[in-house]
C-alpha cells in the first residue's frame, strides 16, 4: 500500500480523515458515543428481541438527524416527527414505533413529551447521548 505524506497514513486513512473533518467543519451533526454499540446494544439484547433493539437504535440514531437546532424555539433539541412520518422514512412498520420508542425511552436513551402546537398536541422526541 502506497503511503501518503500526511503522518504516514495511508491515501485511504488520509481520505477518511479528510471526509470526517469536512463533517464536523459543517456542523449539523451528532456524535455517536462508541458506548452506545459496544456496550448499550449487547445489554439491551438480553432484555429485548434482538431486530426490536437493532429498529429501535436505528430509530434513536435517526431521531438525532431531526432535532430542532433553533435555539431560541420552545422546541429546542426536540425532534417532532409523527409516527407516520417515522414510518415512511424509515421503512419501519408504523405499528412498531411506539413500542420501539418505549423501549429507548424505558433505557434513558430518549425523552417523550405531548406538546401544544398550532395544529394540536403532537408527541416531541428528545434523543440524549
């Protein structure tokens, strides 16, 4: 393997580095703790279905795509997606989020809040890391 300049690394391991900085010089992302997979995902599979953990931090991992990053909003880090649209979105049967959310909320992986909005009350997510 051919080796770049940069510290020895290789033109792949330089690629992704560079791929990784340009993320975080743009912002609008969420750290994932590695705790979360090597750790959190094996302990929540003694207590759950194996598939409802997998849906369930793919659902955790999606919400954090969608919280509201507007500071000066009463929705601040709150994602406000409809069951509905999770579904859609992700490709998980509507009928599985709520049990999914349960189980992020039941492990401290999320917060759930019915909240007045213009429309009505509408259920808000609060993922945590």
């Amino acid at each position: 393997v051919k080796m770049n300049d940069l510290n020895g690394l290789t033109k792949e391991q330089a690629e992704a580095l560079r791929r990784k900085q340009a993320v975080l010089d743009r912002g609008l992302y969420t750290p994932i703790p590695h705790e979360l997979y090597r750790e959190k995902m094996p302990e929540m599979q003694t207590r759950y279905d194996k598939q409802d953990v997998r849906d369930a931090l793919f659902i955790y991992t999606f919400l954090h795509a969608y919280v509201n990053g507007q500071s000066e909003k009463d929705a601040y880090l709150w994602a406000f997606l409809t069951v509905r649209q999770i579904a859609e979105m992700t490709g998980i049967d509507r009928n599985r989020v709520k049990p999914l959310c349960d189980i992020l909320e039941k492990e401290g992986l999320i917060k759930t809040d019915m909240k007045r909005t213009e429309t009505g009350r509408k259920k808000f997510y609060m993922p945590l890391l």
